[in-house]
C-alpha cells in the first residue's frame, strides 16, 4: 500500500485508495502519507477508511533512512 502511496503524485490523476476494513499497517501507512505531506503532495486521509493523492509529483529530496 504504501508503494501506490508513493508512486500516487506521479499517476496522471493521482490516487484513491477506499478501505472496507481497517488496514492491518496503520502506522506505515500514516508514515508514508505525512512523509508525503512533508515533500509538498496533496494527501488527504478521511476517518481512516479513505487516503486521496493528488497527481503533481515531489521535488527530488534525500532521506536517510535507518536499517
């Protein structure tokens, strides 16, 4: 999920992703879309069962990431 998430501001129009149960990765899910937020993407999460990302793409950026 969170592999859409990421390539989501690259599709022509963006991403929906609805859920009909409570995603078992809540946390990395939360992780990746305020690391969106944080590179300028246009993320909404509504009451956990819907996250929209908008299409616009990120600006190149390095993060360091522990193993």
């Amino acid at each position: 999920m969170s592999a859409l998430l990421l390539i989501a501001p690259g599709a022509r129009d963006g991403i929906t992703i609805e859920f009909t149960e409570p995603p078992t990765s809540r946390t990395y899910l939360e992780l990746t879309t305020q690391l969106l937020g944080r590179l300028g993407a246009n993320v909404t999460v509504d009451d956990r069962t819907r996250i929209d990302v908008g299409s616009g793409g990120v600006a190149p950026f390095e993060l360091a990431i522990e193993p």
